[in-house]
C-alpha cells in the first residue's frame, strides 16, 4: 500500500510504523491459519 508520508508530522517514525504494522498483519494471518487448522482437528477428531 502506498501512502504519501512526506506532509506527516516530523515526530512520526514512519517506517517503523509501516514494520509494526506488516508484522501485525502476519501475525494475524499466523493466528488465523492456526485457530483453522485447530478448528479442523477438533471437528474430525472430536465428532
């Protein structure tokens, strides 16, 4: 994604900003792929 950060506050560490936030994301994904899988099991092995 592409943002102009060049009128942003001089404060503001944007490229950490855009590094939390794509590990954000891949923890999200991470989690997702888990609570899925996790879902799986219990559903054949459980039923």
């Amino acid at each position: 994604m592409g943002v102009d950060t060049s009128g942003g506050h001089p404060a503001m560490d944007y490229a950490e900003h855009n590094r939390t936030y794509a590990q954000f994301l891949s923890l999200a994904k991470v989690g997702i792929i888990f609570l899925v899988v996790l879902l799986a099991g219990m559903a054949y092995f459980l039923v």
